[in-house]
C-alpha cells in the first residue's frame, strides 16, 4: 500500500509540475500584437553612465538584451505608426565615486557597494489616427560586498543583478500595454 500511495504521489507531482512549467512557459513567450508598422530603437544620446572605481567586466548590455526582447515580444500587424523604445537611463556607480559618497553612509570603509538605475520609455504613436500612448519604466537595483572580493566575482554578481533588473523592467512595460496601449493591441489573426 505505501508502495502505491508513493508511486501516485510522484505521478501527481510530476503532473503538476509539467502543468506549473508549461504554464509559465506559455506566458513568458506569449506575443504582444501592436497595430503599427515599425518598430524603432531612439537612445538618449549620453544614457550609459557607468562610474565605478574599478572597471567591471560586464557581458550584460542592457540595449542589446531590451531590443532583442522588443524583436521577439512585439508583432506589428499594422500600416501606419511607430513603437518607439528609449534607453533613458542606465547609471551603475559606486560608493568610492566623490559625488554618490553619501549615498552610502552605511557602508563600513573594508565594503563597496554599487547602486544601479534603468529608465525604459516605451512610445507607440500613429499620427494617421491622432493616437499616441507612453509607458515609463524604471528599476533600482543595489548591491553590496563586505570584505575582498575579485573584480570578477564583483563583475559576475552585478551582471547577476543587471539580468534580474531587466527582467522586471520587462515585466513591468507588459503590465502597462495592456492598460495604456488599448488603442494599439490587436489580434493574431487581424
């Protein structure tokens, strides 16, 4: 009988968690339709602002993983209009940098400590129908090291960080289409 029950049980997990994972699988690569044309990649010119102490050895670039999300997540399915994403920030600095020093009061002086912040602005407008939506997104990240530690285990943990950052402000604009991009959201099959 415990035989039994044991067996049911591994089958009833392994069921719930293919359903759990084929779940989440479906959501994280669902599509966004967009009745406009052309989807655009606009920068502020001066957006990366990295001032560290030290250089890190970062393989995370936050434009590159943003525009390839926007490629995949995005259908344009229409004739007219433009989506347009902006970098407007990205600003990782540390506690060593004179101008961010009393920021971190609460680092002992053995510690460093990064802050990181990301502006993303999402634009769709279509001046053919006079419609226009904005979504701005921003994420704060901070990470602190007590102790020694290498410029490549600081560098590995901060990319660590920048991947998570992203992934929420990826989140956070999916939210927001469904609220401020009524005008634009379409189906597949239009």
């Amino acid at each position: 009988m415990t035989k039994n029950f044991f067996r049911q049980s591994i089958l009833f997990l392994f069921f719930f968690l293919l359903l759990y994972f084929d779940f989440n699988y479906s959501i994280a690569n669902s599509k966004i339709y967009l009745d406009l044309a052309d989807l655009v990649f606009e920068h502020d010119k001066n957006y990366k602002s990295h001032k560290t102490t030290s250089q890190l050895l970062l393989k995370t670039h936050l434009d590159k993983k943003i525009e390839s999300w926007a490629k995949k997540k995005f259908v344009l399915k229409g004739k007219h209009g433009k989506l347009k994403i902006k970098i407007m920030e990205e600003k990782i600095f540390d506690n060593y940098v004179k101008e961010y020093f009393e920021k971190f009061s609460f680092i002992p002086r053995d510690g460093i400590a990064y802050k990181m912040f990301f502006t993303i602005i999402v634009l769709a407008e279509n001046p053919n129908n006079n419609i226009f939506a904005r979504i701005e997104s921003s994420v704060n990240g901070d990470k602190t090291f007590l102790g020694s530690f290498s410029i490549n285990e600081r560098s590995k943990a901060i990319d660590e960080s920048i991947q998570t950052m992203i992934i929420k402000i990826e989140q956070n604009i999916e939210d927001e289409i469904s609220k401020k991009f009524k005008d634009f959201l379409t189906n597949k099959y239009n």
